[in-house]
C-alpha cells in the first residue's frame, strides 16, 4: 500500500513521525530535567536552611535560653516556602514549633533518621541535629513547601505542550511546503507524461526551479522537442513509403499480368510451331523449343520468387495457432518428393501462434531445395526442434551433395546458385526468401556443411509473434 503512494505523501508521512518524536521528546524531557534540577536545589536550600538554624537554636538551646530559640526561629518565616519548623530535645520534649498542624506532626514522627529527606504531601521534611559545642541537644525538623515550585513546573509543562503542539503543526506544514517544492516539477512531469499518454501533442514540462529535478523537467522537454521533430520526420517518411509502397503494389501488379501474359503466350507459341511442323521438325529445332519452354518456366519461376520476396515485411500476415506437425505433413505431401528420398520429422513439434505462411514458406523452399540438391541414391531428410529461452530452435538436415564453406554466406544473396540452371533448375530467390522471412521475425539462420557431405540450415522463430 505505501509503494503506491506519491512520492509528495511519502515525504510528508516519512517527516510527521519524526517531527512528532522530537515533539514528544520535548515535552517529556525539558519540564522533567527543569523538576528535578529545581529538586535538587531545593534540597540544597533546606540544608542550608537546616544547618543554619540548628546554629541558632543550638545556641539558644546550649545556653538554656529558650527566647533566643524562638527568635532563630523566627528567621525561617522570612522563606515563605519553609512552612513547618519543629524543634525537639533530646528526651523528645518538643521545645517549639510554628506551622504545626495534625499532618505535619505525623509526617515528622516518619522521619527518624538525621539528613534525611522525605516528601509527603508536596512538602519537604527534613531533620537534623542541633549540635552545640559538640554536644547534641535535640533535632530540628523543617517542612518546605513545594506547591509553588509544582505550579511552576505545571505552567512550564503547559507552555511545553502549547510549544510542542506549535512544533508539530508547523513542522507538518513546513514539510507539507517542503514537499510540495520538491515534488512541485515530479507532478508536474507525471502530468505531462499521463498527457502525452492519452495523445496530446506538443506539450512541454512548466519548470519552476533550477534544481536536479528541474534540470531533469527540462531535458525531458528537450526531449520531447526531439520526439516531436523525429514524429514529423517519420509521418513525411511514412507518406513517402506509403506512395512508395502503392507505386510498388501496382509494379508487382504490372510483372503478374502484363509479364506473365507474354511468357505464357511464348510457350503456347512454341508448342503450336512443333505441332504445325509436325515429325519433320528437326532434332536441332525440336530440342531448342524445349529449351525455350525452360526458360519460359525458369522465368516465371524467377518472377514468382521476386513478388514473393517483395512481399516479406511489406504486407501484413494474420497470427494463427499453428502445429507444426501437421504443417510438416502437409508440406512434405504438397512436394510430393521422389521415391529414394525419406523425409523423417521429429515428434512432440510446437503447437503455438505465429504467422503461418511466413513459416510454411521457409519450410517449403528448406524442403524443396534439400530435395533438388541431393545426389544420392539413398536421400534422406531430417526435420528437428528444440527449445532456447524465448526461441524455437528448427533443423532442416539433409545427405546431399552439400555446399562448400566458402559459398555459405553466398548462398542467401538474392539471385545467386551454386549449380549450373541448365543442371539443377533454380532461381536464386529461395533462401534469400527463407533468410528474410527468419529475419522478419527477429530470428537467425545460418548453415553448417561441407561439399559432397549434405547441409543442415538451423533457424530460430520466436515462441511468441
């Protein structure tokens, strides 16, 4: 849930935690130190106060002069926080007292021990022992009162909270501001970029600021400036092959009719001249019609392969769900290949969407040439796959009169043969043919053979056209 927050709230929730700690920290900590420093010099203080009419009294006390104990006494009255002042003998005879009430009487009887403090009530008891001459006569036990130092502390609390509280609100709000200028150029990207998403043109970034993220808003702003420059340069550039294309459909149209019309016409023509001549047509003459009609059918031939190759990336292919298998049999049953040559397909081929007729056609030419070129008496094909990440590796092997590996790359140049085409008839349009359509879907070819020892072309297709 926190990942699909902006990064605006993710700043601000990531600073109110630690504002509120320090907040908290504050209010806990400062009123606390501030008490306990105020105790600790309070206690000082009733020392002080302590060892200083136990002097007094002590005197009083030593020279048996109880009016000069009741006017050391009444030095205390000048603190108005010393509220309880007792003296008592050492038989526990209580000599004098002011401020005396039932409480302070018993919180007095709780402190037996001389130096000791203790709090009872918000009020401060402390005894200790008058000495005089170095003889003891009594203890002296004092109650300060702490009630103004509590409303003290009290008040410094309030105004830590109301400080603390102030912290906070104005933390939140700064961070709020904080955010709100660094993320200021992030939003203002996002909503360029979710603009442009949904198709708008000609949009640049508003940069407020000359920081990182500013100097980012504005390289995507050159950026989009180059985008939109290449866009125009690429519609011009799809104009002109758009035209280029239609100029090319009506030339293909041109070479499918208006050239194969006369070649169709040449071969009738030589069949008619044989049979008006009839058995005295001589050899020489008869045998040089059949080369006519070869190169009639070379020709077509050639013409078929070039409007074929022009079609490849050019014209769109449906994407179907495609077994190979059955697209094998198919293939080898339309080549309908001789007697002596065996054709063995592996089992277990992939059934997946792809463009069938670009793949039928790579297999129809691999097949038919593996065919056409083998020499021996016992000719064999194999069909193979196996699987590589994203790829379909496919095998065509064949025991042919193989090629040689200077010519390997030759082979998949437009026009080009290795056999005489008065020997094996071809075109030298197949495997550049094969070699585009492999390529047109992002996949390779290549060819491992040697002379006289077969060939085996491997390609790769893609399991996902």
């Amino acid at each position: 849930m926190f990942n699909n927050l902006s990064i605006r709230i993710k700043i601000i929730l990531g600073q109110i935690p630690l504002i509120a700690i320090v907040a908290v920290f504050i209010y806990s900590y400062y009123p606390q130190q501030q008490e306990d420093a105020t105790i600790a010099a309070i206690g000082s203080k009733i020392k002080s106060i302590g060892n200083m009419l136990s002097i007094g009294v002590g005197i009083g006390m030593g020279e048996t002069d109880f009016v000069a104990v009741s006017e050391a006494l009444e030095w205390a009255h000048a603190d108005s926080a010393v509220v309880y002042v007792s003296v008592v003998s050492m038989n526990n005879q209580k000599i004098t007292s002011f401020g005396a009430t039932a409480k302070m009487q018993a919180a007095e009887s709780r402190i037996s021990v001389s130096d000791k403090m203790i709090e009872i009530d918000e009020i401060i008891y402390y005894r200790t022992t008058i000495i005089y001459q170095g003889l003891p006569f009594g203890s002296l036990v004092i109650g300060y009162s702490l009630r103004q130092m509590y409303a003290s502390i009290r008040a410094l609390k309030r105004t830590t909270l109301y400080f603390c509280m102030a912290l906070f609100v104005s933390g939140v709000i700064l961070s709020v501001i904080i955010s709100n200028m660094i993320t200021g150029n992030i939003r203002r990207l996002d909503d360029t970029i979710r603009a442009i998403s949904n198709g708008a043109e000609n949009i640049q970034v508003k940069v407020a600021t000359n920081d990182e993220i500013g100097k980012l808003a504005h390289a995507f702003n050159n950026m989009l400036h180059r985008l939109e420059k290449s866009r125009t340069e690429l519609i011009l550039h799809s104009e002109q092959l758009k035209k280029q294309n239609e100029e090319l459909d009506q030339f293909t149209y041109v070479v499918s009719h208006d050239l194969k019309a006369p070649l169709r016409a040449i071969f009738k023509l030589s069949e008619w001249i044989e049979q008006d001549l009839g058995d005295s047509i001589p050899v020489e003459i008869k045998k040089n019609m059949q080369i006519l009609r070869g190169r009639v059918f070379r020709l077509e031939g050639l013409i078929n392969g070039l409007l074929e190759y022009s079609k490849i990336g050019r014209i769109s292919v449906p994407t179907e769900r495609l077994d190979v298998q059955t697209l094998l049999r198919e293939t080898v049953d339309l080549l309908n290949p001789p007697m002596h040559i065996k054709i063995n397909i592996q089992k277990g081929m992939p059934v997946f969407k792809t463009k069938k007729y670009l793949l039928q056609q790579v297999f129809i030419n691999l097949i038919s040439n593996a065919i056409k070129y083998n020499d021996k008496e016992e000719g064999t094909i194999a069909i193979m796959v196996s699987e590589m990440n994203n790829y379909y590796r496919f095998v065509v092997e064949d025991n042919g009169m193989g090629i040689n590996k200077a010519y390997h790359d030759k082979v998949f140049e437009i026009f080009q043969t290795l056999q005489p085409r008065d020997k094996v008839e071809g075109t030298g349009v197949g495997l550049a043919i094969i070699k585009k359509s492999v390529e047109d879907m992002g996949g390779v070819i290549s060819i491992e053979s040697e002379e006289t020892k077969g060939a085996k072309f491997i390609f790769t297709w893609p399991k996902a056209a």
